[in-house]
C-alpha cells in the first residue's frame, strides 16, 4: 500500500483493453483502489494488484450505481485511507466523462491528482471504421457535442452544427437520433451521409450506414442500441461499405 493519498484519473479508451495507454496501465498496476465505470473492459482489472481494492461506480443512461458527488467523495475517502486511487474511466476523462469535476473536487480536499489521457471514443471510433474526420476539400473541422443535456433535452449546438460543413460526432445521443434527423432534414441535409456505431472496437460492435432520410430504418433493423457514435458529414460515405449499403436500400 502507498502511504500517501493520491488520485489519478486514467482514460481506459473507447472499449478494446488493447487501446489503453502505457501509462494507464502502470497507474493500474500501482494502484491500492480502482473505481471504474461500466464501459471499461473487464480484461483491463486482470492489470490491478490481487491486494487491490475494486469499486464498481458505472453509470448508464438512469441507472446510476452512485451519485457523481459519492463517485467524488469515494475518491478522496479511498486516498486518504488506502492511498493509490485510480479513477478508471471510458474513453477520455475530460471529454464528457465528468474528469474535471472529479480533478476539480480532489483539488478542494488536497489530494495530489494526475491524469492519464485516454483514447476518445469520439475520435477512435470512426478512425477505426475507416471515416476520417477531416478530409481535405470535404470537412475542414469536426465537433463533439453530447445528445443530450442535463434537462434532458437536445443539445443547442446540434442546430447551429447542422448548418456548418463539419463533421459532427454525437456521443450519448442515440435517444436522439430521429431528433437529430429532423433537425438536419429541417436545414436541407436529407442525404447527407451518417454512420451510428454501436460497442465500437468490441467484437459485438454492430454498424449502421445510411443518409438523414433513411438511417433511423436502418438502426432499426441492425437492432442497434447504446451505448452507440452518432457521426455525421460527407466524410462517411468514405466508409468503404456506404455505397454498397446505399445501392442495396435503393434496390429493396
């Protein structure tokens, strides 16, 4: 055991253990407690010490195991009492994880925190599906906006991105989805390319192709669920399979 309280927040990638960094595993493997959330590979724990303490703090949709303020004061509980407390989170911890409240937290109750940046699932996602996000001559800028607000509903940005020629990733937004279509069929996009990727980077990852006017069928009908990417633009008929799935939905 450490004998002094620390915190470090590690980003675990968007879901294959494989795409944790380095550094993410040597904070795990140093680490007195591990608090993960429930989209972080279980094959990433087989690197925590058998003397370690696990505290499963996930959260999906509603359900909530804990409270982001409990998730808080576990941490600086945790390293006050064990010492080494890794907080190990999905994706990045400072791209709609909640990383900065945590680092902000830990900052008020003295606790000497780091950070390990981790692979977001906003960016890896569609790298791995063969989308670039910016592509010369087609998309000069992308953005990450989340699906949904605190109030639960659509985010603001959605309509103001909708009228931009940038590529937009939606994380959390799959709720959303014919939302999000009808805004951007509102501005004119009816056929503007758009992929959602359900479990990315797993092997029960499910993807589906289509334009704003036919993607909601397709979700449907690939049975796709969260948690799933929503990305948007011309860089997805990039896909290698997007004309191919295109002529196939022309052709039923």
């Amino acid at each position: 055991m450490n004998t002094y309280p620390k915190i470090t927040l590690v980003g675990a990638g968007p879901g294959d253990s494989d795409l944790i960094s380095l550094k993410g595993l040597k904070a795990l493997s140093t680490a007195d407690v591990v608090l993960y959330d429930a989209l972080v590979d279980d094959a990433l724990l087989e690197y925590i010490p058998k003397t370690a303490l696990r505290v499963f703090v996930g959260k999906r949709a509603s359900h909530h195991a804990y409270s982001q303020l409990e998730i808080n004061q576990m941490m600086v509980n945790f390293a006050r009492s064990h010492g080494h407390v890794v907080r190990l989170k999905g994706g990045d911890p400072f791209v709609f994880g909640r990383g900065g409240e945590e680092l902000e937290y830990a900052a008020q109750h003295d606790i000497p925190t780091s950070v390990v940046p981790g692979i977001s699932s906003s960016i890896a996602l569609a790298g791995l599906q063969g989308i670039p996000l910016t592509y010369r001559g087609i998309s000069e800028s992308f953005w990450v906006i989340t699906g949904a607000t605190t109030t639960g509903s659509i985010s603001r940005d959605i309509y103001t991105a909708a009228q931009t020629a940038a590529t937009v990733v939606v994380l959390m937004g799959l709720n959303k989805l014919a939302e999000i279509v009808q805004i951007y069929q509102e501005a004119g996009k009816r056929k503007l390319p758009i992929a959602v990727i359900q479990n990315g980077s797993l092997p029960n990852e499910k993807v589906a192709l289509g334009t704003m006017d036919t993607i909601v069928a397709h979700v449907k009908d690939r049975g796709i669920g969260a948690p799933a990417v929503i990305v948007i633009g011309e860089v997805v008929a990039k896909h290698k399979q997007f004309g191919l799935e295109q002529t196939n939905a022309i052709a039923v």
